[in-house]
C-alpha cells in the first residue's frame, strides 16, 4: 500500500472571494463554506470564525476537530462516512497543514466536549491553541439530546467533516509544498534486512464504550462497539478510514485531526527498516462488558502473534474503566512473549493521590504517560469566547461543575474558570504529541 | 527575612545519649548542635530562631503527650517552614521526627522537611506526609544531608519550581502530578525509544511505575442470610429525579441515602441514573437494574434474606478517584453499621 500526502503549508487564512490557496495564504468564501455547513437541514444556525495562535479568544463547546483534505483521485475524505466506501491508505490525498476546522456549539455542551485557549496560561493545555483554525459555531434542532449530557454531536461534527473536505478541495489540482510517501511492503514479502529487525505492531483501542450507536469511533463507519479487533494498515488510518467519537472526557479523546496524523505511526514509519520492522496496526476497542473486554484482548494477542510481533504499543482513548482493557491487553501480549509497551492518560485525582489507572498489573512494566486528567486548572477571564462559557459548568463537561463548597462554580461570573484537565480538547494527546508526563512529588 | 524552627533528640541536643533517652521536650531559643550548621547553609534568607530537643524514648512511648506539648510551644512562635533531623539510620529518631513534623504540618500548615536513610523505619511511615530527604547512614554525613534539607527549604520560601521527588532528592509522596518535559520530548518518541529499549535488552525506566497491590480480603460469609438485612450500595449514580444532594455525574466527591423503606421498586421517573460514564437508557426505564430493589423485596418474601434495609446509599463512579471513593466509603460504612446491616450488595456500572 502507497499513500502520497501531498502538504499544503497554512501561513494564513483569511476569509475573501473565492477559496483558494496560495503562496501560504488560506482563502475563504465564507458564503459558500456556510452554504455546504448547511446542506443539513438540523443545522439550525451556523457561523465561521478564524482563529490564531496568540488571539485572546477562548472556545467551547469544543466537539471535534478535523485536517482540511482532498482526496486527489477522487472519492470522500473519510469514506463510509462522507460518502461512499473505497479504501483508504492508497493513493494521493492533498492536506492543509498547521491548521484545522474546529466544530463548536453554539449553546449546548456535555461530557465529551471540550475547551481551547488560543493565548495565555491555558494555551499549552491543548495542541490546537498552535493551529491557525477555521471555526465552526453552530446549533441544531437536535431536540433530543439537547439537555442531555451525552451528546452524538452527530449534525455538527458531519457538518465539520463537509467543511474540511470543502475547504480542501481547493489544493485538489495544486502542487503541495511537500510529498511525504508512506509504504509498507506486505508483511510476507519484506526484505531480509527489514526481516532481520524486531517486528513491531500498534495497537489502537479506539473508544467505543457506547451500546447505543451514535457516539463512538467509527471504521470505515462502522462502529468500533460491533467491532472485533482486526489487522489495519497504518496508511488507512491517516488517510480517513478512522473518524473520532463523541464519548469520553475531552482530554484523552482522539480527535478525528489526531487520528489523521497520528504521530506514534509517523515515528514507527521512520523506524521501519532501521530499528524495526513495522508491521501494521491492529484496530481494537473499548467496551463495558467483561467478556467483550477479553475477547479483544485475546484476539489482539493472536492477531500479533501470527504476524510475528516481537513488540507491541498499545495506546488507549480514555482513561477509568477503558484501563481494564489497556492493562488486559497488555498482559495478553506480554504473555504471549510479545514485548509490550503502554500508552495512556492516567487519573490520579485532584490531590493526586488516588492510583493512577483503574486496574494495574505488574507486567505492565512500561508505560508512557502523557497527562493527568484530574489536575486543576484555573485560568484567568478571555477577551473573546466563541461558542458558550456558561457550558462548561452547566452541561455536564467531565471537567466542568455547577457547584462545589471549596472550589465554587466552574465559571464564574467576571469569566474566569476553574476546571480539571478532563475538559481541554485533547489535552492529553495520546496519540503522541503530548510532551506532557507525570510525576511522583 | 523568613523564620525557621528544628527538631532534634537528645543526643544532637546534646543532652547527652541512651540514658537521657526520656528527656521531655524542651524548646529553647537559637541555635542548638545541628542547627548550627542549618542557619549556615540557610543564609541569610532564613533564621532559625529555635531548636526544639526531645528525647527518642520519652516521643516513642508518650507520642501524645510529646506531640502535644511541642505543640504547645509553637503556638505563639512565628515560622515560615520547620526542620526535623536528619536522622540518618536511626529508628526512634527518625519516627519521632516523622510524628513531630506530620503534626506540625497538619496544625499550623507549613513545609516540613526531614532527612533519613532509606532503612530507616521512619520513610515508610511519614513519607507521604512530609518531606524526607534521602540521608546518609550515620552522622558522618550530617553536613551534607543538612545541606539537601536547606536548599529545598530555601526553594520553597522563594517559591522556586519544586521539581518531582526523584529530581529534589526526597522520597516521593505518593502524590502525582503533570509536568511538562524540559527539554519537550513527545509522547510519541517516548514510546518507540522505550520499546526500542525493551526489544533490545537494555534498561528502561516506565513512566508509571505499578505500586504493590492494595487489596482488601474478602470477608466471611453470612452464616443465616433468612436473618441478615441486606443494604444496597451502588456507584452507578440512581438518584431521586431531581439529584436533591447534587451528586456530581463524574468526578463525585458526594453520595446520597434515600429511604426507600416504603417501596417495592424503584419507579422510573422517580429515580434515575446521573452517571455519565454509561448509556442511561436502561438504567432510566428501569432503576432496579442498578438497585435492585425488586428483587431484593421478593427475597425479603420469600425469606431468603430478613430484611432489606430502610436507605440505599449511592454515588457515581466514573472519573471518581480511590482516595475519594474511599473516604465515601467510610462515611457510609457508619450508616450501615447504625442500621445493624449484615450484609451489602454493592453495585457498580
């Protein structure tokens, strides 16, 4: 499998006559951008703002957040999705770099959604506060959902999707400023030296722990709760064959953005054929159940080892009850002789006291830790909030409060917040990014 | 100019050794034997104003007392940050330093620093409660021990950036926190560097080291359930309606006990489940798939069990950490044992 990703730098965006990109400068018809928001009747209402590294702007309800792409041959950015199924992973796909389309809502947010500020203290808690972002603000008349914690998000985060394949059809003819080629042989027909090297799998526990259908990851839309853990290669999942959920506390989601670029495959890519031999991703799960968290675990650990995995990652989307699945695959692949590495948000409460993840093993002897998500944050008023400030106390964020007797309300009346990390947009970027760890003081 | 205050024993006091063990604490102002050599390293930033002595046996075997009365002494002293040891190898005194600086710590909310060697029984004990600088085994290394206890006392009045314990030299707390990597270093080398460690036979150090399982045994058996009461505690968040103790859906530090001594069932639309963690629907139309009331009361008929106790206790237990969950637990553990409750079912989602 050959996937070209040709870039397109982002210097600048600005809204003007005809979308388009040149020499570094993003342009946007904002009319016609608004148009394609809007093809969905449940979108009620719907604004575009650009946002900047620097600006004093705060955002939330943050819901999701994808890269700007075409696919140069034709077909959807995220097929099963956004249009009909292909394979992904195969071919051109043309991508607006350091920026991202950011869906917010206009009043309404949960458990999921999550905050970004573009400046001050609170900016180094999110990797979008270093993106140059198109953000859409919208609402919807999903009636249903509206006063519900848990929200799918499902008209806003498509119309989020229309939105970034809107905008990057415009480099669909163009040159990019750089061709990065990702290929793998298949596995059987590698080079000896490839052969020679220790062979790696990625395993990716996507979130999925909704029954109801709506609110988890998708696989070539297919939802990862119906899902037994199958054999992936890396270029489906950054070229579009993977979109994010709307479950879980922010912070330790995979945005759909993180997913097309996730940084853990990037690395494994650059290794490959020097220190080791990548193999592929195996695409797993986080269910509720017992036996569903077992019998992922298991089929993981057969999965590797048929392929012949000498060592494995596992990263998990979410933290609490998903660590059952974590440590269980974990310890299936260690006991299946495959040496096993872990990657994961823990939770160590506002004191940080408590014990870090759910359940622990002692074969789990390496992890990396990108973040905690319950440590407090209290961040100063912003001169700018899009979206609605009153949401991150009121709408049950999973680090947002209406009231406590020590800290009072998350939001408080000049706009200053007081919040845990839970609720920054993917602030513990676990597919990667994060320089973050966490420490014993 | 910042103030200080050290507590040692009576052989650093200099009263004398072994057989002025029961010495009873006295207070005194300025410098006594060690802390003489604390004012030097401290400067100019930090004046140790008094040197409490007290004797190892007299702390060992009238804790209280002891406790109390140094106590006492502080109470009308002004003092910015407190000093115990170093204690080295040395078991009474590394404990007795452990009890004094807790108790300080606690009552007048002040940085509290000691020095022990690792074997010394003191680490274990007062770890998590103040910090204890990781000393030498004898008094050979008192210059240098005292020098690790005044810097970081240094630090922490000049409100410096306290680095992890492994970083400052003390022995870790218990207690973790988010850094940030100084030089940044992602996530995603991190992991690959580590596995790359691992597949190749070299030494690797995780990011989160597994602490010894904390387990809690599981208790007997009722002998005659047909005479038991049975309560119902459950983490999955069914409250009345309206949620009258405003119990948080994830994250909880609240719990709630509702009567439900008049009931069959739970009804839905009465109660529900606030719990963010999973899909409510189920649990919405019927709660008793959470508290299983229903069942309970046909058990109580058929007199499988005696009787179901008068309230169930609840709270929600996703993104809830160990220590709060554990403190919920005590709480309600003396309701249950109020109510004489043989038995729980504890129900979580």
């Amino acid at each position: 499998m050959r996937l070209e990703l040709g870039n397109f730098y982002v210097k600048d965006i600005v809204f003007g006559e005809e979308t388009s990109y040149s020499n570094g400068i993003l342009t946007i018809n904002k009319e016609e951008a608004l148009k394609v928001v809007m093809e969905d009747e449940h979108i009620t209402d719907a604004d575009l703002h650009i946002v900047k590294p620097g600006d004093r702007v705060r955002l939330v309800p943050v819901k999701e957040a994808i890269e700007p792409r075409v696919r140069v041959d034709g077909g959807p950015v995220f097929p099963g999705v956004t249009g009909d199924l292909m394979q992904a992973g195969n071919g051109r796909t043309h991508a607006l770099k350091d920026c991202s389309v950011l869906v917010v809502g206009k009043h309404w947010g949960g458990f999921q959604d999550g905050l970004i500020d573009m400046s001050g203290e609170g900016a180094k808690y999110t990797y979008y506060s270093q993106l140059k972002n198109i953000v859409l603000v919208a609402d919807t008349d999903e009636e249903f959902e509206k006063r519900e914690q848990q929200k799918k998000n499902r008209a806003l985060r498509w119309a989020g999707m229309r939105l970034a394949e809107y905008i990057g059809s415009c480099v669909k003819d163009l040159e990019p400023d750089e061709l990065e080629v990702f290929e793998l042989e298949p596995i059987v027909k590698r080079t000896k030296q490839e052969n020679d090297l220790p062979s790696v799998v990625l395993v990716l526990q996507f979130q999925s722990q909704m029954e109801e259908l709506g609110y988890n990851d998708l696989v070539y839309g297919w939802d990862t709760n119906r899902m037994l853990p199958t054999f992936m290669h890396p270029n489906e999942i950054l070229d579009g064959a993977v979109i994010s959920g709307s479950f879980m506390p922010s912070s330790s989601k995979w945005s759909t953005y993180d997913i097309q670029n996730f940084p853990v495959i990037r690395r494994l890519y650059k290794e490959h054929g020097k220190t080791l031999n990548f193999l592929g991703v195996i695409a797993s799960n986080l269910n509720v159940a017992l036996d569903q968290k077992e019998r992922s675990a298991l089929l993981v650990a057969q999965i590797a080892k048929s392929l012949g995995a000498d060592g494995a990652i596992v990263a998990e989307e979410g933290y609490g009850n998903p660590d059952a699945d974590f440590i269980a695959c974990i310890v299936a692949l260690e006991d299946a002789g495959i040496k096993t590495v872990g990657l994961t948000p823990e939770c160590t409460g506002r004191d940080g006291r408590s014990q870090p993840l759910v359940t622990m093993d002692p074969k789990a002897d390496a992890i990396v830790s990108t973040g905690d998500v319950s440590q407090l944050i209290e961040l100063p008023p912003m001169e700018t909030v899009i979206g609605e400030l009153e949401s991150l106390a009121r709408d049950g964020f999973a680090g947002g409060w209406w009231g406590d007797e020590v800290l009072g309300p998350s939001v408080r009346e000049d706009g200053s917040i007081i919040m845990e990390n839970n609720s920054m947009f993917c602030g513990d970027q676990v597919v990667g990014w994060s320089t973050k760890t966490v420490k014993e003081f | 100019m910042k103030k200080a205050i050290l507590y040692i024993n009576q052989f650093f006091g200099q009263i004398g050794g072994e057989e002025e063990a029961d010495f009873a604490p006295e207070i005194r102002e300025g410098l006594v034997g060690p802390a003489i050599e604390l004012q030097k390293q401290l400067g100019e930033d930090i004046k140790v104003t008094h040197t409490i002595i007290c004797g190892d046996n007299y702390m060992g075997s009238n804790t209280e007392e002891a406790v109390n009365t140094i106590l006492g002494f502080l109470e009308d002293k002004e003092f910015d940050i407190f000093f115990a040891g170093p204690a080295f190898r040395a078991g009474r005194y590394g404990v007795a330093c452990g009890n004094i600086g807790k108790a300080v710590s606690e009552k007048f909310n002040v940085p509290v620093i000691s020095s022990m060697n690792e074997e010394n029984p003191g680490v274990e004990m007062f770890r998590k409660d103040i910090y204890i600088f990781k000393g030498g085994k004898s008094a050979a290394a008192m210059r240098e021990d005292i020098k690790k206890m005044a810097d970081f006392g240094k630090k922490i009045v000049k409100g410096e950036t306290l680095l992890s314990a492994e970083e400052e030299g003390y022995f870790g707390r218990g207690l973790r926190r988010q850094v940030w990597l100084d030089p940044p270093v992602t996530a995603a080398d991190r992991v690959v560097d580590m596995l790359l460690k691992k597949l190749n036979g070299e030494p690797f150090k995780t990011e989160l080291p597994i602490p010894p399982v904390d387990t809690v045994p599981i208790a007997p058996p009722i002998k005659d359930l047909s005479k038991a009461t049975i309560a119902i505690v459950t983490s999955g968040g069914i409250v009345p309606v309206d949620n009258p103790d405003r119990i948080q859906s994830a994250s909880a530090t609240r719990w709630g006990k509702y009567d439900i001594s008049n009931m069959e069932r739970l009804e839905a639309g009465v109660f529900k489940t606030i719990h963010a963690g999973f899909d409510p629907m189920v649990a919405n139309q019927n709660p008793n798939v959470i508290v299983p009331l229903d069942a309970l009361r046909a058990y109580e008929k058929e007199g499988k069990i005696g009787k179901v106790h008068e309230y169930f206790y609840t709270t929600v237990g996703t993104g809830t950490t160990q220590g709060e969950a554990a403190r919920m637990a005590r709480e309600i553990v003396e309701h249950l044992k109020e109510g004489q409750v043989d038995g729980v079912i504890l129900v979580s989602t």
